[in-house]
C-alpha cells in the first residue's frame, strides 16, 4: 500500500499492521480528537519504526467570500483533533 488513512478511536493498534502493509516510504496518517490519543499512537510509531513523525491541530475557519469583501469568518472552531503523519522507514 502507498498509504494507510485512519480515523479510529485506537490507531495505536493499527500501526504494526500498517508497517507491513506499507511499500517502503509509505505514508501513515491518522485523525485523532484528543491528545491522549495521540501520544499513544506516536509511541506506537516510534517502536515500529516510522520516521519523521509529525502532528498537526486542525484549526477550522470559514471565508466570508464576496467580490472586494473576502475575509475570515467572525467565528471559528478553535480545536477539532489533530492529524499525525509518518513515514515507513526504509532502511
């Protein structure tokens, strides 16, 4: 596979199964809403090998789109989970 796409309560466990499903260098991306959650599955990713692990809060904000008038929303969302990535390790 060339990429494994997770939105699980428990990614975590999902990641030795996703190494060896994974063509050298694939990609592993995983939506998370708490931090906990997280933690758990970069451990996970660490142990299996995975390289250049990164997380990332997903901010969401919407654009009032007019002709002279584009701008940012009012209101935003200010926390909706987190996204981590990593790659297999090829060596």
């Amino acid at each position: 596979m060339d990429a494994v796409i997770l939105d699980l309560a428990t990614p975590w466990l999902v990641v030795p199964h996703a190494y060896e499903a994974l063509k050298g260098s694939g990609a592993f991306v995983s939506f998370s809403p708490t931090i906990d959650q997280v933690l758990r599955t970069v451990e996970s990713l660490r142990e299996n090998r995975f390289r250049g692990i990164e997380t990332f809060e997903s901010l969401l904000r919407g654009m009032q789109v007019q002709r002279g008038r584009t701008r940012p929303e009012t209101l935003m969302t200010g926390h909706t989970g987190y996204i981590t990535i990593a790659r297999k390790a090829t060596v």
